[in-house]
C-alpha cells in the first residue's frame, strides 16, 4: 500500500496570503497619504503592514523623517484621525469580505539599527551610554 502525499499545511497558504494583502494594504496607504492634507503626515513613510490570520487588523508600521518619540505621537494622532478614511480607501481598493482594521505603529527598528551602529562605532555621545540594569552580566 503506498501512501498519499501530504499535501501543504493550510498555515503555508494563509501565511503567504497575509503577506500579500499586507504588501497591497501598505501600498495603498502609501499612496494615499499623498493625497492627504495633513502637516504631521507630510514626511512620513510607511515600512510594513502585519495583518493577523484571520485577515481582521492590520498593523500598519510607519517612519518618518524626524523620527523622534515625541513627533511619533503626532503621526500616531494624525493617523487615529485618518483612519476611518483610510480604511474606507482600502476597503475600495482590495476585494476582500471584510476590511481589515487599521492600528497605526511607529517603525523603530531603523532609528535602534542607528543607535547601535552609533554604540560600535563609539560615537554615540550623551545617549549612548548603557544602562547597567539591561546589562546581562549585572544580572
């Protein structure tokens, strides 16, 4: 008796499926904030959407030019006005049942990739030093 091949877990379908809708949700929100007149938005890039399994939230990461906590809470306020009307854009754009809801995420991993770049490099000034207590050999 031979044995049927296995055929592809369904986790490999609906993980390559969320990336694509992720990669279509991020291209329309980056367009779309060019059509947005909002100061806080003006120089702000959008670096990845995370969508859940079930395809009901997107996590929507963005950067911007400043890229300082304090202007992060701006963008993030822009964005939370914005959402409704975004959201309505990609329910326009894609043809999925059910649009996905929208949270807005500061990207910091460029701005922590420059911060340790800063550390190796030792010129990282006031801010570069380490906090003992995040050190694993003080623990």
């Amino acid at each position: 008796m031979t044995r049927r091949p296995r055929r592809s877990h369904p986790d490999h379908r609906a993980g390559h499926r969320t990336a694509r809708v992720g990669e279509l949700i991020r291209r329309i929100v980056a367009e779309s904030l060019e059509q947005i007149d909002d100061d806080r938005l003006a120089m702000v890039s959008v670096t990845g959407v995370d969508v859940d399994r079930d395809l009901h939230r997107a996590v929507v990461w963005f950067t911007s030019l400043g890229d300082t906590e304090e202007g992060d809470a701006d963008i993030a306020e822009a964005f939370e006005e914005h959402t409704r009307g975004l959201r309505r854009i990609v329910g326009d754009q894609t043809r999925l049942r059910r649009t996905p809801e929208l949270v807005f995420r500061p990207d910091t991993v460029l701005r922590s990739a420059e911060r340790i770049e800063r550390l190796l490099d030792g010129t990282g000034g006031a801010d570069a030093t380490i906090d003992p207590a995040s050190d694993p050999e003080s623990w």
